[in-house]
C-alpha cells in the first residue's frame, strides 16, 4: 500500500466523521430545542407530573370565649363594657393512624414530533384512618387535594365510614 493510498484513507476517514460530529450535533441541539416545546405541549394533551399528596385531616373544637365589649348606652353618649359570650371553634391537626395506598402505573409512549415521551395511566386507590384524639364527640374535617387541576379522575369516589361524602368545601 502506497503512502498516497494511506493519506487518501486518512482524509476520507476525517472528512467522514467531521459530517457524522456535524450531524449528530445538529440533531442533539434540535431535539433539545424541540423537547421543551413538545414536553408541554404532551403535558397539556395527555397530563403533566402528579404528585398525590395525603389528605389533611383536622379536629374542630368548640369553646366559650367572654369579651368584653364598650356599647353606648342608648340614649346617652355614655360608653358602658358589656360582657359578651360567644362560642369561637379551633381547629387542631390530626395525624393519620393508618392508610393503605395502591398504585397501579401502566406506561404508555407517545409521540410528539419526531420525539416520544412516557405518559402513564394511574389507577389509585386509598384508605386512611383518622380517629378522634378527644373523648368527647367532635366534627372531624378532612381535605383531598388532587394533583392537578387540569386532569381528569374517572370513578372517583370519597366514602367516609364505608358511606359516599358529601361534597361541603371548608371556607
């Protein structure tokens, strides 16, 4: 083999992997410039990140409370402090005592572009015991955040003692 072969070997052999860098990198910055774009675009189609967060859990106590409270006197602009009673409820944490979580992901690609993305289908199920820490009879109120506003729960159902609740947001 003549030296003039080698350096022709040498040259298409350069030449060949500067189009190959060439093209790889073209295609590395197209796709990342692309993937941002797209990933939204996949999480307003098909959902984006959830993250299910335990339900917060709270106990209302009711108390008396005695103010005292200036009133004119009727009449007069006499200022008089009236004693008033009124009944204010505070409202005190109460940790879980138990929960049974299920979760069942089942992927499924999707193409966006030339890009495809994993997006999952969720079938969640849970069971959480709260219990009253007093020893008298009190309203317990719970709260279930979903994790997103912008999806859709099929056969979702809220049961508190084995019954359908209520839906009665706390203000």
């Amino acid at each position: 083999m003549s030296a003039r072969r080698l350096v022709a070997i040498a040259v298409i052999y350069v030449l060949a992997a500067g189009a190959w860098a060439t093209l790889g990198t073209s295609i590395v910055v197209r796709t990342g410039e692309f993937d941002s774009k797209l990933a939204e675009q996949v999480s307003k189609l098909w959902g984006g990140r959830h993250r299910q967060v335990a339900p917060r859990v709270w106990v209302e106590r009711p108390r008396q409370v005695t103010e005292q409270v200036p009133t004119q006197a009727e009449g007069t602009r006499v200022t008089v402090t009236k004693e008033v009673t009124k009944t204010v409820t505070d409202v005190a944490s109460v940790r879980l005592s138990q929960s049974r979580i299920q979760a069942d992901l089942q992927l499924t690609n999707r193409q966006k572009g030339l890009l495809w993305y994993d997006t999952y289908g969720v079938r969640f199920s849970a069971h959480y015991t709260a219990r009253n820490p007093d020893p008298v009879e009190r309203v317990i109120g719970v709260e279930l955040k979903f994790p997103s506003s912008d999806a859709i729960y099929d056969q979702f159902v809220f049961r508190v003692n084995g019954e359908s609740a209520p839906n009665c947001p706390r203000t």
